[in-house]
C-alpha cells in the first residue's frame, strides 16, 4: 500500500512549460537515516506511517504515493556571474504540496531521486554526507529563528554514486514556502515570453504575497516586497556568521527563505573576507560580500519584471531602481536592528550603532571567534564581572577595553535590569552552531564507519542552540588549527 498524503498541487496546474513531469528514480534499498518527527507532526504527516517501509519507499522515490505530481521545474540563473538560459530541477522532483497544520502550502520535494530532463551530463543522485549536511543546516537555521527551507527525512538508497570517489547514495526530503527562485522568472524572461513571467507573477502574489493583489501596482509591489525580505534574510545570515557559498541567482527564492545548502558554513575567527566554498575562486560569494551580491540578484529579478510594470521602458526601470534603492535601507534597518539586539540593546538611541563595527573591527584584528565573542558577552555586562574568558579570545589585544567600557556605560544607561539584558542576549546569541569542523567529523563517521552517533549529537545540539549544557561543551569550541576546514563542496 502506498503513503497517503493529502495533496495539493498548485504548480502543476500551470502551463507545461513551467515544467517537466517525471518519475523519481527507484533506489535498490532504501533505508530511513533520519526523520524529523517534530516537522512531520507539523505538516499533518503521520511519522509511523513515514517511518515505514511503504513511507521510507515515498520518501526514497521508490514509490510515488497517491495524489503526488512529481515534476522538475524548469529555471535559468546566473551562476558566479555567468547566465545559463535553462539550468532547471537537475536532481529534485517535486513530489507535490500539503497544506501545514497552520494553514501555510509548502512543497515537497526530493533531492537526489534521480535524473530529470534537465540533469545535462549529471546523474541526479545525491551522497549522503550533502544530504546529512543540507539536512543539519536547514534545521539549525531553523532553530536560530532564521527563515528557511525545511528537512523532513534523510533516506539511504542503497547505490553508490560516483563524485570525486565512490560515495554512498541518499535522498532528502526537503520543505520550502514554493520553490520559485529569481532564476524562475529569468527562465520565461530570456525566452521574451511576458505571458508566462504574469502567470509567474500571478501565482507567487496568490501563494505568498496575497495582501500586494490589491496593490495600486501589484507587480512593483511584489518586487518591493522581495527585496525587504531577502535584505532581512542577508542580516540574519550574517548576525550568526552565515556563509551560504554560493548566492548564484537560481538559490535564491522568492519567498525569502534559505534555501540549496552546498558549501555553505559558518565562521570561526571573524573575517568579512572569508571564503569556504571550493568552487568560489575569486571570492564573489564571501561572508561580507553577500548584501551586494543579494542586491545584485534582485536587480537581475527586477529586469524580469519591466514588462509587467509598465509599457514604457524607461518607466518600467525607473519604478524598479527606485524599490532596488530601499534594499540598503531596509538592510541597514534589520542589521543594526539585530546586531544591538546581540549587544543586548534592544532600543536604538543616537550612536549605538557606531558600536557594532568598533566591536567587529577589534574580533578581526584579534582573530576573535565570531560565535563566542557574543555569547561571552553575555557573562559580563556588569563592570564587576570576570572577563578573562572573554578577553582570551582577542589574544590580548589592547582595544577591547575602550569598547568594553563605553558598551557597559551605554547598558546602564538603559532602562532594563542588566539581569533581564544578560538573559535576552543569552536567547538571540547561540552557544552553539554548526561548526565546519564538527560537521565534516561526524559525516566522516557516517560515511567511513557508519556511525550516526556523532551526528546524531550534534543535530541535537545546533537545534537547542541557545541552551547552554556541560555536555555539550566541546562542540562550541573553536577548531584547533589543524581541525580547521577550508573548503566545504557542493556534492554535485
């Protein structure tokens, strides 16, 4: 008997263009890595039902349950700069939509089920270390209160397939808010087709904007209202010393979620320059780099739109240069918003700001540990307080001081007991996150002993990241230096 999911598959009533039906690969003998039972219960899913073998085929591919529409979507991007006209769901099908227990329509795909009319020379499988990557990201980005996709299942397929060596196979099943990224709309842009951006359009107001229909100028509004949320997307990114790695224009998605974790990673020392994905070789995609290029992007998005917004040219860019102006405003505004947040200020008065640079600028030339600069903070808001902790992470580096007094005198200065101010910077500050270190330790410990048991820890962990436990203490220390990673991969 197969799974039984109440389905509702919005995207594959649209046009046959924006799309192709297929069916996910069998895997030989798939096997349940892990199920987020939590998420299920969420989605209106039954997680016995999912945890079995007819639920562990559906979620492997092996099987497409009742009322599915597996499609790969078809979309084009700029990859490092570079536009391909048709890239498309290479690897994922989309299985179909069901309605959360919230009312919200999320989609459900698989990634790594197998080759699609848009695979090109690739295979479509996925290894199991990126899924089990893609998988503890997402969920910790989650638990950081960041918006983003979701991970519901990881499933061994029982092949091997072949990237830099033989590599066991695996299927993830993956959540999101609508797969429509900025490179859906370039897809139907290039090829001049106006109808099918407006059906684009149309369906993104309908699913995920729907209080912009009414709008004088609904398209301008949508666009507007893009651009708040990936500037708001970038600033939480950064407040956790997110790298995503690579910022081409078909991972961004229109609904402002994270989404497609390739070589992505976290920082250790603060270093706006930092770079972790080994494939960005001119370091187009670093750390300090990613508000340009999510500006970049949507001005890519907007150029889709110029025919929806006007049939005069010049107005048409006119209206789209003049929303793309308010992204830096409206990044500006959640940056500082949530960095003094961190800093334990949660009203802005004249020149708090001018303490968030003068801090990072001393963890840089101190090599200071982004993760724990913050949440050391926290232990020493009263002037009585011990610092040597947190000094040791500046190796000793004299300018902490002057920062450190007019931090203090500005918390005083507040109207909140410096108690409550510790406990709230102690609940946006995690103690722990993924740590490139750890993560490539515990897939090692899949792939080469297949021993779940140090991933399974640290899931648990980076999704309660905010609680400090003694023993867990070691997976919030930074990397020695020969622990350190310097390049995560994409999996492909």
């Amino acid at each position: 008997m197969s799974l039984s999911i109440a389905f509702d598959n919005s995207y594959a009533r649209l046009p046959s263009r924006f799309f192709e039906r297929v069916r996910p690969e069998a895997a030989p003998s798939p096997g349940l890595l892990i199920l987020n039972t939590t998420l299920a219960a969420e989605l209106n899913l039954d997680a016995e039902a999912l945890a079995s073998p007819e639920g562990v085929a559906a979620l492997s591919g092996a099987d497409v349950p009742a009322g599915a529409e597996p499609i790969a979507l078809a979309y084009a991007g700029h990859q490092f700069g570079h536009f391909v006209p048709a890239l498309g769901d290479g690897r994922a099908v989309l299985l179909g939509e069901i309605i959360a227990r919230d009312g919200r329509r999320l989609d459900l795909q698989l990634k790594g089920s197998g080759r699609t009319a848009f695979s090109r020379r690739g295979d479509g499988k996925a290894a199991v270390g990126p899924v089990l990557r893609e998988y503890l990201i997402s969920e910790a980005m989650a638990a950081f209160g960041i918006p983003t996709t979701r991970s519901l299942a990881a499933v061994a397929t029982g092949e091997t397939v072949l990237r830099e060596r033989p590599l066991p196979g695996a299927v993830l099943t993956r959540v999101a808010s609508s797969h429509v990224r900025v490179g859906t709309f370039q897809y139907f842009a290039h090829r001049s087709d106006e109808d099918g951006i407006r059906r684009l359009a149309d369906y993104v107001i309908e699913r995920l904007y729907p209080d912009v229909a009414d709008a004088e100028a609904p398209y301008a509004a949508l666009f507007e209202r893009v651009v708040q949320r990936q500037a708001r997307l970038i600033a939480l990114w950064l407040s956790v010393g997110f790298v995503h790695g690579v910022m081409n224009t078909d991972n961004m998605a229109i609904s402002g979620e994270t989404i497609d974790y390739g070589p992505c990673a976290f920082l250790d020392a603060y270093d706006p320059g930092m770079v972790l994905s080994s494939i960005d070789r001119q370091g187009r995609y670093a750390y300090g780099r990613q508000p340009q290029i999510a500006q970049w992007n949507l001005a890519r998005f907007g150029e889709c739109l110029l025919p929806l917004l006007s049939s005069d040219r010049d107005k048409a860019i006119e209206l789209v240069v003049e929303r793309l102006s308010g992204f830096a405003h409206e990044f500006e505004a959640a940056y500082y918003g949530r960095f003094l947040e961190k800093l334990g200020i949660a009203t802005e008065r004249s020149g708090d700001r001018d303490l968030v640079p003068g801090l990072l600028s001393i963890m840089q030339m101190g090599h200071a540990d982004f993760t724990l600069t913050f949440r050391r903070l926290a232990d020493i808001v009263t002037p009585e307080s011990d610092t040597e902790a947190f000094m040791s992470l500046f190796g000793g580096n004299a300018g902490v001081d002057p920062w450190l007094l007019a931090w203090r005198k500005r918390l005083a200065a507040g109207d909140r007991p410096l108690q409550d101010v510790a406990m709230a910077m102690r609940a946006i500050n995690p103690a722990i996150i993924p740590r490139n270190h750890q993560v490539e330790k515990a897939l090692d410990a899949v792939i080469e002993d297949s021993d779940g048991s140090a991933y399974v820890r640290l899931l648990q962990a980076v999704t309660k990241p905010f609680e400090d436990r003694p023993d867990e203490a070691d997976l919030g220390v930074p990397p020695r230096p020969e622990e350190r990673v310097a390049a995560t991969f994409c999996g492909t």
